[in-house]
C-alpha cells in the first residue's frame, strides 16, 4: 500500500481502513510507504518547524486494535539529504498476529530508491535453517599453492567428460580447501592496538600505516586541485560548466540533487583544497591583501589583524599596498599585524608586472606543487599529533626489528599479560601461578617478577636501583632508552631492549610449554646477545673516516656586505642573495660574472626551468632578466668549506638590521684562530647571504652603501650610521622617500594632463641600474643610461628638459640621493 503525501487524502484513506478494520474480522496485514510516523525518535535530522508524528495515524492504529510488528535492521526506511524517517512500516490485526506469532520483519538495504524494502519473514526460524547453497568462488590464493595442480589433474582426468569433471572439481577444490587453509577466520589474531594509532605516523606513535577513509578523501583532494591548477583544460572546463561553478580560480563549490557521485566527493573534500591554497604574488591584482592567503605561514590577514577592516580594504589588492617605487607601502598595514607577519612579508617580493600574473600554489609542498602525500598527511593533521620523543628513539635502536616492535607494543601498554587477556575476556583472572597470584601486569611480567628482577639486579649499576625499580612503563622506557643505567660499558639501550624481550620471550616459553627449560645463564645469554648486535652495526657501519686537515685561509677583505631578510625558508633567502649579489655586481660594473653557491638546489633553479606554482618562481623570474643584460654570468656550485670567511659572514646576518651592511673592518669571526701561520689567499669574497636556522630564516636586501671612508672620523661616523639603520623599523626600509626633493629640483610648470609618471616608469628606471654614489660606479655611465630612457618619452609638447628632471630622482638611491635632497632649495632649474 502507498498512501499519499497529501494530509487530507491521507486522511479519507485513513477513515476507509477504519471501517475495514472494524467490520472485517478475518486475519489482515497492511504492509507499505504510509508517509507518516509515530514517535519522534522515528525521526533523525531536519528543522525543528519540518514534519511531527502523526496524530491522526496514532489514532488509527489504537482505535482498530492494530499491532506493529516492529523491525530489524536499519532504523530508518526513508532519507535525503540530512533527514531519515521511518515511514514504511508493518501493521496487522490480533487475528493474523495470532496465526504468526513468529512472523518478522527485516529493513533490507536500498538500492535505486530513498526508500528500504520491506522483508516480511513469517516463519524466520525454518528460513534459518534451511541451508541455501553458496555460489562457487575461485579463489586467488588456490593457485599459489603447489598443491593446486594436481586437484584439477583429478578432477579433469582422461575419460571424464566436461560437465562431470566440473562438477568433481567442485568438490575436491572444498575439501582440499578446508584440509589446507582452514577456516581463515579461526586464524586471525588479536588486534592489539587500535586501527587509528596504527595509522598514525611513527613519530606520534603509529606505524605509518595509510587510513583508506582518509586516502581517498586525497585523491579526491587530486581532483579539486586539477580543478584550479588545470582550469584551461577540457575536463575542468566542463565539469565547472556543469555545476555551475564559474570562472573564478577559488569558485565555491556546490552540489545538487543530481550531482554525480564524483562530484560530490569533491564537494565534500573541497575545504581540504581550499585550505592547502597559496596565493604566488606576481602582478598583486586578483589577489585581496587581506582577505586571501598569500603571506606563507599564515592564513588571511584579516584573521590576525590588530584592529577592523573595513569592507572596501577586504576587497582591495595586494598591487595597492605598492608605493609609487615599487616598493611596499608600509604605512598603510605595518602597525595593524603583528610584527611577525611583517617580518614575512619582508622577505616576499613586492608586486610587478614584470612578475606576471598570480599564481595558485599547494602550501604543503616545496615546488607548491599538489602530492597526494602530503594532501593525505593535511586531512589527518599530523603536524598537530603529539610527538613523543620516545617512539622515534625505538625505532632508530641498533635492534632487530621484532625487538623494536616488542617495545612499541611496550609504549602502548598493550602486550598480552595476564592482566590484559583478562580485560579482552581470554583469561578468567590477571593472576599468574609462578609468582604466588599476583596481577601480572607489563611492569611485572618483564620486571618485578622475581626471575626477571635477579637478571636485572645483575645487569643494572647498583646505584640505579632506587630509580630502575621504582619508575613507571612509559617513563621507564624514556630513561632507560636515553640514560646509562648498566654495569657493562655498553649501549644500555640495546641492553635494555634485548634484556626485556628475552624475559618476555622466556616468560611465554615457560607458560605455554614451548621450551621451558633455559639452557645457561640468563645474564651472559643476554649479554652474548647484545655482543652480536653490536658487532654486526659496527660491520654494517664500517669504519670512520677521519677528518680531513683544515687548511684555514686569510682573504683580502673587499668590504663584503651581510644582513637581515626578515624571516623565509632557507630556499628562498639563498634566492635573495644570488638576486642581490648579481644587483650588486651590475651596479658595480662587472660585465663578466662567476657565481658561486654553496646550495646545490639553487643553482640547478637558476640554470633551468622552474614551474610557475613554485613559492620562489617570482624571484627567480627576476635573477632571468636581470641575465638576460649585456653581460656574461657563469654560475658553479661549491661546497661550504670553500669560503670560511664567507660562511662567516652569512652567519653575522642573523644579528644584523633589515638591509645590507657593509663591513669596513673584518668582523672577529672571520678572523684567523690559532698560532700557526697561515696561507694567505688574495680573493675577492662575493657578497655574503644570509642563513636560515631551524624555525628562523635570514637572507639581505639589495645594498645600501659602498663607499670607502678616507679617515677615522668617517670610518666611526658611517660605523654609527650603519648602527643607527639597525635600530630602524621594517617601515624604514621601503623605498626612501621623495620627501623634500621637490626643494632642491624646480620642477618646470606643466599642466596636470599632459605628463604623468607610472608605476612601470619607475619600475624601468630601477632595473636598469640607479646610481648609489660609491667611488666603483661611474656617473658618466648612468647619465648615459638615464638619457637613453629619457629619449623614448614624448609627451604632448612636454620638453626633454622637463622630463628628465621630473624622472631624474627616481634614478638615483643611497648616497646619491641623500646628496639631493641635502642641495639648497630650487638650486636645479634646468637639465644643464
């Protein structure tokens, strides 16, 4: 029966049924989709203002006497979407319930509809026992076995025609099978530690077994990433068509009530994608300063700002915190984050057009392309699991591995004691008979029962006793896998691990009677057992070598320059030093160049090709147009060692300001140690970068000053001008102010429209070189380059002589410009 949705049709249907139930006396069952319920609790999920039980339909079933017949199975027969009711049901009257008093009923699974069908058992017991036949399986492992063949040479045997020989087959294959297998379900052991420890990573106490719920909610994460990484490509393309989802590269993504099952899989992963999303800042402008992630490390800004943001700066972006120069703007967000948000965004290049357009990255990996791996480890969040030093100190023991396995079982209190079986219901108590009816827990079964305490009395340093015998299990482990506690001038950790799976093995030995008899002394058994241990690491090691003579070197000191980036990954500020040192060398004149690095991987990024997904590739794309100048730069890897003084030097920048710093003097660091004499090496040391310690990255800016002071007064007065830039805020290191230029350049008087100076023409300016003002550039040079830029300006009749000392200022940085703005006020009134 189908009653209907409709209340009032219900209703007529209703009052039919209460007739029927009255004037029929005859045994009756109703079984159907009655589109009401009873009780509350035949409801899950929805508002509190949806559907309520049935009042009416209540009433019915009282009235005529009718009796539910209950259910087993699911509890709900009908769902969508959050919502699942019992609304298919059983109902008879006393007089067919009398005749079927075992009659049942079963809520089947449901399959191409929301509803469940109804399985209406009458006589379930007989049905039981019936035995119905199993279909024939052939299985894999069967052919595996050496004994296969030659059931199928019996079974198909000469003379023996088709339809015989398979029907033999069938039944010498269930024979054989259950001879030689066994029930597979009678050998299953016990699981000792639960499923979701034993897919957690090793270091948080795991084995780093991969959980499959959360595996393919990863590869789903593959799929949501193809989707914004590939959005050009045809599959993309028309599944975002499909669902509607638009042409933005972060669109939201919904699902519909005939979405696909792949569809919504992703719909349901895609905050896993959307929170792994970087934002690569080239060009700044589809990117939002504050409502995006584009800061490594952290999430949006307006999460960690200070104060309120306003609507309009939420939607304003990234290119709109740019000053004029190209610069950062830092008046306009350095005092509304914190200082270590600043120090971040330091070390990120500003937005250019030069840079190209933005790019989306996976913040899980270094290229910023998407792995499965690391989608996998983001869904389990295995950056926050507790980390116990402990489980990494097992499973990098010298050990064989079942000794390593035995104290992670160890760690997690779960080997199988007495006391343990009897928690799992394998024992009828925790006691053990050898030991007087003690409980026997991990702590006494492999050390205070007294067999194992006289072992350990031997081998454990009499002083340590009070604190050997009187510990915990999981501090136990930790001290005695970290400290010296034995007599022997050994490895104790070896000691300890053999010597406690050797009890435990004896102990089992001795309970099930597998060999109960020890043959020897348990001291030197153990004893000869951690000697072959070691012997075999020590073969398996080799020998060491011995370190190599130290041939220390004195370099001619060339004022080299080190400094404070802010704070990166160790791969992007050795970026940053290849970028300012060749800056540096092009501003100095060097026209043929030879780069040496001491990261391998840097130096194959610059010579290559990188993706564009990379964290470093804005970076990177301008080291290639800095190379593609009139010039000729050979880059070549070298080793650290190389150059002490500048490894030296690299390590001052962890105390140094934002900025370079030239040192006039060598520090004492970088001094030579020691009485002996040494070799002294005239070299020219490159510009030294900066270094990134564990959790700190250090990198420098582009350089400041180079001129060389002539006398002492200057020496200490640059000295306390170079202490004074340390003091100085991240906002002071923007590009320097055109404040008070226009005192000493009378600019010419020209109207508002017909020249205007933009972003890109300062940006042009800069990158072919400014004039800092140190005695190795040359001025004739850079008047030169200035003029040639100046000559491709024509501007509605403006006059080259307004032009160029309109653009002249930009040119210039450092010393230079320090000098201009020094000049009397209206001192230049023309270009001659």
């Amino acid at each position: 029966m189908y009653e209907s949705p409709n209340y009032r049709t219900r209703r007529e249907l209703w009052g039919s049924l209460q007739i029927l139930s009255n004037t029929f006396s005859e045994p009756w069952v109703i079984v159907g989709d009655f589109n009401a319920f009873v009780f509350n609790h035949e409801k899950s999920g929805g508002s509190t203002n949806g559907s309520h039980p049935d009042e009416d339909f209540k009433q019915w079933i009282d009235d005529g006497l009718l009796v539910d017949l209950g259910f087993s199975g699911t509890t709900f027969t009908w769902n969508r979407g959050s919502v699942s009711i019992r609304l298919d049901r059983v109902i008879a009257n006393e007089s067919w319930r009398s005749l079927f008093c075992e009659a049942a009923v079963v809520h089947l699974p449901k399959y191409k509809s929301d509803h469940c069908p109804l399985w209406l058992r009458l006589n379930p017991a007989s049905n039981d026992s019936a035995r119905c036949d199993r279909p024939f399986r052939f299985l894999a492992p069967w052919v595996m076995h050496e004994g296969f063949s030659c059931v199928v040479k019996d079974a198909w045997r000469d003379g023996v025609n088709w339809g015989d020989g398979l029907n033999s087959f069938y039944d010498t294959v269930k024979i054989w099978n259950r001879k030689t297998f066994g029930n597979i379900f009678l050998n299953k052991k016990t699981h000792l530690v639960a499923w979701n420890n034993v897919c957690k990573p090793k270091v948080n106490g795991g084995l780093g077994l991969r959980h499959l719920k959360h595996q393919n909610s990863a590869f789903m994460c593959k799929l949501g990433w193809g989707l914004v990484h590939q959005i050009n490509h045809l599959w993309a393309r028309m599944l975002r068509a499909k669902y509607h989802c638009g042409n933005d590269i972060l669109s939201e993504m919904k699902s519909c009530g005939n979405s696909s099952r792949l569809w919504r899989a992703v719909v349901r992963n895609w905050d896993h994608v959307a929170n792994g999303l970087v934002w690569n800042i080239g060009n700044g402008l589809n990117t939002r300063f504050w409502s995006d992630v584009w800061v490594p490390g952290y999430g949006k800004l307006c999460d960690v700002a200070v104060g309120p943001v306003s609507n309009n700066e939420l939607s304003a972006s990234v290119a709109s915190y740019v000053t004029p120069s190209g610069d950062w703007d830092w008046s306009q967000f350095e005092g509304r984050i914190p200082n270590e948000v600043s120090m971040r965004i330091v070390a990120i290049s500003p937005p250019s057009e030069v840079h190209g357009n933005n790019k989306i990255s996976w913040k899980y990996t270094k290229d910023g392309l998407f792995s499965v791996k690391t989608a996998y480890h983001s869904i389990m969040n295995s950056s926050n699991l507790e980390q116990n030093k402990v489980w990494s100190r097992i499973w990098h023991l010298h050990v064989p591995q079942r000794i390593r396995s035995f104290l992670w079982l160890c760690a997690h209190n779960k080997l199988l004691t007495n006391e343990e079986r009897a928690k799992r219901g394998m024992e009828d108590q925790a006691f053990y008979s050898r030991c007087n009816g003690r409980c026997e827990d991990i702590l006494h079964a492999i050390r205070d029962c007294p067999k194992a305490r006289n072992v350990w009395m031997r081998l454990v340093n009499p002083r340590h006793w009070h604190v050997f015998f009187n510990m915990d299990l999981h501090r136990r482990i930790h001290l005695n896998l970290h400290k010296q506690f034995g007599v022997e001038q050994m490895d104790w950790s070896v000691v300890f691990s053999v010597a406690s799976w050797s009890l435990w093995k004896w102990r089992n030995d001795e309970l099930f009677a597998i060999g109960s008899n020890i043959r020897g002394d348990q001291y030197f058994i153990i004893m000869n057992r951690v000697k072959s241990i070691l012997n075999d690491v020590k073969d398996g090691a080799g020998l060491k070598l011995k370190k190599p003579a130290r041939v220390n070197k004195v370099v001619r000191w060339t004022k080299p320059e080190a400094g404070n980036l802010g704070s990166c990954s160790i791969l992007m500020a050795e970026m940053w030093g290849v970028l300012s040192g060749i800056e540096l060398a092009w501003q100095r004149g060097s026209r043929k160049l030879e780069v040496e690095m001491d990261s391998l991987v840097v130096c194959g990024m610059v010579q290559g090709t990188t993706v564009e997904t990379h964290p470093c590739f804005p970076m990177l794309n301008r080291i290639h147009n800095l190379l593609r100048r009139d010039w000729e730069v050979v880059f070549r890897h070298s080793y650290r060692e190389g150059n002490r003084a500048t490894d030296a030097m690299a390590s001052l920048g962890h105390g140094a300001g934002f900025g370079l710093n030239c040192f006039l003097t060598p520090p004492p660091s970088c001094m030579p140690r020691g009485k002996k004499k040494k070799r002294v090496v005239e070299i020219s040391p490159p510009p030294v970068r900066g270094r990134k310690t564990r959790g700190r990255a250090i990198s420098h800016s582009p350089v400041r000053s180079l001129t060389t002071p002539s006398s002492p007064e200057s020496i200490h007065s640059e000295e306390a001008e170079i202490a004074k830039q340390n003091n100085r805020n991240v906002s002071d290191y923007a590009t320097p102010k055109l404040d008070g230029l226009q005192h000493s350049i009378r600019r010419p008087s020209i109207q508002t429209n017909s020249f205007e100076i933009k972003p890109a023409t300062i940006q042009l300016l800069q990158a072919n070189g400014q004039f800092g003002g140190s005695l190795v550039e040359d001025p004739k040079n850079h008047i030169l380059n200035f003029l040639e830029i100046c000559d491709t300006f024509k501007h509605n009749g403006v006059s080259d002589d307004a032009i160029h000392l309109m653009l002249f200022p930009f040119s210039l940085r450092d010393k230079a410009k320090v000098w201009l703005q020094s000049l009397l006020e209206g001192l230049i009134t023309t270009w001659e």
